[in-house]
C-alpha cells in the first residue's frame, strides 16, 4: 500500500477537488430523489402535479447532468495524474537505484506490472473511490429519510460485505498464483523472441514448445481454480444482493399499508437500493481487480529498494 | 566448407553485403574484422543460414538452403540467449539425452567447478537464477551448446565482447581448444582476439578485404 | 463480430463452443429483468391491495427464482465458460507461438523485440477481452439480447410508453455513439503509443546506466520520459472528457426518460394503465432498455479498443 499513498500524497490537491465535486453530485442526486418521492405519492393519491414540482425536478435534471459530468472529469484527471507519478517514479527510481537490473525482468515489469496498474489508475481507480463515497453518503440520506427502512437494506448489505471480504481473502492468494503462473507463461514466450537465433541454429523448436506447453497448461490449472472461485462468489453475491430489495420491498409494504411511510419514500428508497445493488454485485470483482492493483505496485515496489 | 559466391545483401533498402566471394576450407580459422555497423553479423547470420542472401549463393558443408545451412553450424553470439530452463536443457536444447557427451562438454566450456557448486547441478533452473549468473557463466552455457551440437562449422559473433579480459580469454581459450579441428569464423572488431587465425579479413562498405 | 475475430476462432477451432457458451449466457439479463420488474409490480400491486398477508409468501417465492436464476449463472460460468475461454487461450496462445517459430531470422526481424512479445501476451490477452471480457462482446450480445426482448415485451404491456422511451432513447444513443464512441479509440491508441516510447526509455536506463551516471544524462531522459508520460496522460483525458460528457448524456437521458414516464403514467392510470404497480413495472423495462443501450455503447468502445491486439494476433497467425 505504501506506493499508493505515495500517489495519494503527491497529488492530494486534485484528489480533494475531485471528492469534493463527486460529493456534490451525490447531494444533488439525492435531493432529486426526495422530489421524485414527492411525485410517486402525488401519482398514487391522484392528486395534481403542481408546475413548481415540474421546475424542481427539471432544475435538478440539470444539475445532475452538470455535476455528472464535472464529477467524472475531475475524478478522471487525479487519477491520471496519479498514473503520471507512477510512471515517472518508476523511471526515477530505476535511475536512483543502478544496481544490476537484468533487462528482461524490468520490460516484462514494465509491460506487465507497470502497464496494469497505469491501466487501472486511468480506467477503474477512479470509479472504485466514487463508489465508495456513494455508499456512505447514501447511508446517511437514508438514514435521514427513515432508520427501519435503511437498517432493513444495509444489515444485510453489512453481511454481503462481510461475505465479499471472505471470499476475496480467499481469492487473493489464488490471484496471486495466476498472475505468477501468467508471468511465467509470458517470459517463456518473451525468451523466444529473445534467443530465436539460438532456437533456430541448434533446432529447439520442440523444446520450446514443449516448455510453453507446460507453461500454459500450468497457467491453465492456475486460472481454472481463480475463475471456478470467482463463479461461486460472485453467483452467491448476486442472489445475496437480491435480498435487500426483497425485504425492502416486504418491511416498505407492511409500513406503507400500516401508514408509517408513503409509497414516494419506499420509492426513494427502492431507487438508491438499486444504486446500492450494482455496487455490492460487483464489489467481488473490484476488490480482486484492487488486490491484482496492490500486488502490481507491489511488485514495482519492490524494484526500488 | 563454406563457399560464398558473387553473394549480395541489403537491409531496409540499404545494402550491407555487396557481391561478395569467399570460400573456407574444412579445419580453417578465418578472421573477420571491421567497424561497428559494417556488416559482420549479417555476414554471420548469412553463413549460419538465419538470413537468404538477396544474390549469390552460400552453401555450408554441402548445404545451400538456409534452414538445412542452420542444422550444419553451431553459433556464439554476444547475448548467450538463454531460455528460461534448466542448464541441462540450455545445452542439449531438448535433443537426445548423452550423459557423457554433456559431462564432457561442460568440462570442456569450464563449467564443472561452477555446475557442482548448485544445488541441482546440471538440472539447475536457470530461470530463477538468471540473476546470479554472471556473464562469463551465462556464455559459457551457450559455448557448451555448441559443443554438444559438435557440428564442423563454428561461427562465433563477438563471443567475448560483454565479459571482462579475464573471463574473455578463459572463454575463448575454451573455444579455441575444442575448435582445433573445425572451420572456424570469427567477427570481432578486437584483433587481439585472433590470434593464430589462417586469415583475416577486414568488412567495410559491404566488401571484404 | 470482426471477421478478423471469426477467422481466428475459426483457426483454433472454437467457434462452435464459443457460440454455445454465447446462447447459454446471452438470455440471463433479460431472466434477471423479467424477474425483478415482476417483482416490483408483484409487491406495488399487494400494498396498493393492502394484501397485508401476501407480502411475505412473495418474498419467499421471488427468493426462490433467485437463487435458481443465479444457479444457472453460476453453472454456465463455472462449468461451461471458463473451460471454453480458457481452451481458447490455450490453443491461440500455443498458435501464435508455433506461428513464430515457423519464420525465419530475417522474418522476425522486420519487427521488434517488443513488438513480438505484446503480439505473444498483451495481444492475446486483448483478443479474449474483445471476446468475454467485461464490456466486450459477450456483453455486447446480452445487451441486445436484453434490449429487444425489453422492447417487445413493453410494447405488449404499453405501445405508448415504448414510443415515448424510444424517443428519448434513440436521439441519445446517437449522441452518444457521436460524441463517444468514434473518438475513444483514436486517443487510447495514441495513448498506447506514447506508452510505448516511455516504455523504450527503460532499456537504455537499464543497460546503460553507467554511462548514464558518467555523462550525468539522469535529467535528459527523465525529461524525455516525462514528455511522454504527459502525452499519454493528455490523450487519455481526452478520451476521459468524452466519457464524462457520455455520463451527462446518459444522465439526462435517463431522468428526463423516467420523468416522461411517470408525468405519462400519471395521465393514463385508470384507463391505459391499470394501477400504479403497472407503471413501475413499465419502468422498470425501460430501465432494462436504457441499462442495455448503454450497454452497448461501452460495448462497442471497448471492443473497437481491444480490437488492435486481435487484429494483429490474426496478422500473426
């Protein structure tokens, strides 16, 4: 982790515009909502639409759309420059460090290691942030719009987590194992194009595909038991996702026949659940890609001292 | 043995051999000098059958098709081009098993001290190792292969520019003792490196002199 | 799909399993879309009922189709999924090799060194993304799947609603295929590019690092890598400015769909619509129509990505 707070720390100033902008996004998105409940219980008491709910919901439809737009800008921008620290503190550190560094560990490094965690930074390290501040924020709108309903979705939602967090323990040694078993593969195949003379005067041919064979094959039994795992997980996480919205939909139905909510609310409540079930169902494999992330930086760490 | 004949070559439009005309008797040691950039390892890889001439033609030990020119050489590069396996593996590069061949031609590149110092001796994975191998260790495992190739033609292609002087002459000495009775071609653009060569040659603007 | 990605399904022989693995998994979106807007317009419909009695026999019995449904996602994934995906790896990884020992020196030599290897591991890899990776492909499919099969069945339960969803839909899908998706690719090529010089700044630090100290040469390449690193950060922003701009479509395309519907929802019920509980289910498809679009559009961006590597996997073999 000690890399990634490096990162952090560098660029803390965009980092803090970028949260703060995807707070603001997140307020805007949940005031919005609060009027989308105003206008579910209007349609269902068959009451008037009245025009100021009309300009409400339009101005934050426009909001939404403003905020949306800057939050993914930002977000994206720290996350690039994050990406940029990165990759010029691996150049600097090779440079600081000239130890005996064998060339063909530092490109596979850097074609693998390096490029992975660059890809992740500019791709998905932006979204995982936004999403776990969504996830808190949207804890605290719930609680505030009613306390049974919110502990009705986010008891269970605590016991997915902790599920989640069992089973990407579980499967982070097996990751590490395919990743171990991938670089193998990869510098099997890298050696050919580094020796192909060789291959080809002294007539290795069957060798080398014999030993690529191997490689592959033991990539193979490596990736097979990551997947089958992440089968399991990831099916069971979604039919456990599935369970908040039930028993949301069977408490809201009780507390809105027994007149203790309105219909709006449980649909206020239905909208953010459903922002919530995305989250959780792909938790498990954002937390493998994370931990495929902390080991590639690792590794780059490692490089340095 | 070797016989290069009228043969021309260029590279990216660029021409590197130009009708050039050599031949090599069986058992001679032939020297080819020249600048960087002047062509030798072209010149090399022709004989060796890893480049088709554009012209001409070069036929090694009866051989004139490149594919069948490779199986008749055995070649040392500056790189030893290892591959992520096993010494043994390196050497016989996965041809048939020869427990006293392999001895002899570890003995032979002066690798035995070293080879029962690991812990799997022959067997070791030089994969893992490829760290701690040092240059002298790394070429001398290419020098072995090709001894265990045996072929008559050994074609070398600056063997020992990596190594420091002392590894360098315990390399070549190594060569030169098992190459007494084979045809010998040797670029280098160090000429203390040929000494007690039958001819030297100098490579310059595509043509030998 | 890409006729290079057919010829080279065709040549490890997998077509037949990859177009099974694709009927098995294709539908389960839209199983999965089926049996939530079910549920929801199911627990309206009790409330507005007062069914106060009903509520928890439902939740069971939706429980029950859950588990089944993802059941079959876990058996197709598990059983039949990876063994083909990885099968697939196998035999193109295994072809590339074998396509690479087939040449000659002076063939190998027409490209680089890294060129061959990201051709052997990184190409290959992208080849699968295109094919069953997240976004790719295989999602592309489900979408559609999800996507038509929304449709007919909205059109079945309201033509009205389908027209107004289409309206709002098929302007942004345009927009958003304009906006986004053309440009995309163009800026994380380049961006691959300037990674790609970075990259060649690493073999001369490595090798010739004394040489590096001794003429103290630290700051010019430092310099150099940096020109790079800020060229591939400044395409990748690009790219990131037209997704965020794709967000803000997809944003106001989504509330402004959902608000139609209930202003609509709200004129007809009693009449086109027979209770709130249809409405929401109406919804809910929608929902399913514009989750799918979208969809789709990162579909297509990602594969026309990934499609590179592929391209030049099949050049290879």
């Amino acid at each position: 982790m000690s890399v990634l707070s490096k990162l952090i720390k560098n660029n803390r100033i965009c980092i803090a515009v970028a949260v703060s902008i995807a707070i603001l996004a997140n307020l805007s998105q949940m005031i919005y909502m609060v009027y989308v409940g105003e206008l579910v219980n209007r349609i269902e008491s068959r009451e008037q639409i009245t025009i100021k709910l009309v300009i409400i919901l339009v101005c934050f439809l426009i909001s939404n759309v403003i905020t949306v737009y800057l939050k993914h800008y930002f977000g994206k921008y720290a996350a690039e420059k994050m990406a940029h620290t990165l990759r010029m503190g691996y150049i600097g550190s090779l440079l600081k460090y000239k130890k005996n560094t064998d060339t063909g560990a530092v490109m596979s490094q850097v074609q693998n290691e390096l490029s992975h965690a660059d890809e992740y930074l500019s791709n998905i390290f932006f979204d995982i942030t936004d999403l776990l501040l969504t996830g808190v924020l949207v804890f605290f709108f719930l609680m505030f719009q009613n306390v049974v309903l919110t502990l009705v979705i986010f008891i269970p939602t605590i016991l997915i987590l902790i599920y989640v967090k069992w089973s990407s323990r579980r499967l982070s040694g097996i990751v590490l194992k395919a990743l171990d078993a991938k670089e193998k593969m990869n510098r099997v195949s890298y050696s050919l194009v580094h020796a192909f003379p060789a291959v080809k005067v002294y007539n290795g041919d069957e060798m080398c595909i014999g030993t690529y064979e191997k490689s592959l094959n033991s990539w193979g039994e490596q990736e097979t038991d990551m997947e089958r795992l992440n089968a399991v997980y990831n099916s069971l996480s979604g039919v456990l996702s599935r369970v908040p919205l039930l028993l949301l939909l069977t408490v809201g139905g009780y507390m809105v026949l027994k007149e203790n909510i309105m219909l709006g609310t449980l649909i206020v409540f239905l909208n953010m659940q459903n922002t919530l079930k995305q989250t959780i169902m792909n938790l498990p494999s954002w937390i493998s890609g994370f931990k495929v992330f902390i080991t590639n930086l690792d590794k780059i760490h490692n490089l340095e001292v | 043995m070797i016989e290069l004949n009228d043969v021309s070559f260029s590279y990216d439009n660029k021409m590197i051999i130009s009708n050039l005309t050599l031949s090599i008797k069986k058992g001679e040691k032939i020297g080819i000098m020249g600048e960087s950039g002047c062509g030798k390892s072209t010149l090399l890889k022709l004989m060796a059958g890893l480049y088709r001439a554009d012209c001409g033609t070069v036929m090694v030990d009866g051989e004139s098709e490149p594919e069948k020119i490779s199986r008749k050489v055995s070649v040392v590069m500056q790189s030893p081009m290892l591959l992520p396996l096993s010494i043994y593996d390196n050497i016989t590069m996965g041809h048939k098993y020869n427990p006293k061949q392999v001895e002899k031609v570890v003995k032979m590149a002066r690798l035995s001290s070293w080879v029962d110092t690991l812990p799997d001796r022959i067997q070791t994975y030089i994969g893992d190792r490829a760290d701690e191998l040092s240059g002298g260790q790394a070429q001398r495992i290419a020098i072995a292969r090709a001894m265990y190739k045996d072929s008559e033609v050994l074609l070398l292609d600056e063997p020992a520019s990596a190594l420091d002087s002392e590894n360098s002459k315990s390399v070549l000495d190594a060569i030169m003792e098992y190459a007494i009775d084979k045809t010998v071609v040797h670029v280098t653009h160090q000429s203390k490196h040929l000494d007690g060569y039958d001819r030297i040659y100098v490579l310059k603007d595509g043509v030998l002199k | 799909m890409n006729k290079k990605v057919i010829r080279i399904l065709k040549e490890t022989g997998m077509m037949k399993d990859f177009i099974f693995m694709m009927i098995l998994r294709a539908p389960f979106d839209f199983l999965n879309a089926v049996l939530a807007s079910n549920m929801l317009e199911s627990f309206i419909r009790l409330v507005e009922r007062k069914e106060e009695g009903e509520l928890f026999p439902n939740f069971w019995i939706f429980l029950l189709f859950t588990v089944v449904l993802f059941g079959y996602n876990m058996f197709v994934w598990a059983v039949v999924s990876m063994k083909i995906n990885i099968r697939f790896i196998k035999k193109l990884r295994m072809r590339v090799y074998k396509s690479l020992l087939s040449r000659t020196q002076q063939e190998m030599e027409k490209l680089s060194a890294g060129d061959w290897i990201s051709r052997l591991n990184s190409d290959v890899d992208k080849t699968d993304l295109y094919l069953v990776g997240p976004l790719n492909f295989m999602h592309m499919v489900i979408s559609v799947v999800n996507l038509s099969m929304s449709a007919i069945v909205l059109f079945i339960l309201n033509h009205t609603m389908l027209l107004v969803t289409l309206a709002v839909l098929l302007p942004f899908f345009f927009l958003s295929s304009v906006v986004v998706i053309k440009k995309i690719p163009v800026f994380k090529k380049r961006s691959r590019e300037h990674y790609a010089k970075f990259t060649n700044w690493m073999e001369p630090v490595v090798n010739s690092s004394e040489a590096i100290k001794i003429f103290e040469g630290e700051e010019l390449i430092l310099k150099k890598a940096e020109e790079e690193s800020l060229l591939i950060m400044e395409n990748n922003m690009r790219a990131h400015k037209r997704t965020a701009l794709a967000s803000g479509i997809n944003t106001f395309s989504g509330i402004s769909g959902y608000l139609l519907l209930l202003f609509l929802g709200n004129s007809m019920m009693g009449s086109e619509i027979e209770d709130v509980a249809r409405m929401f289910k109406i919804t809910q498809y929608r929902g399913e129509m514009m989750k799918s679009v979208m969809m789709l559009n990162s579909c297509i961006g990602r594969m026309k990505t990934n499609l590179p590597g592929a391209e030049r996997v099949e050049e290879v073999l």
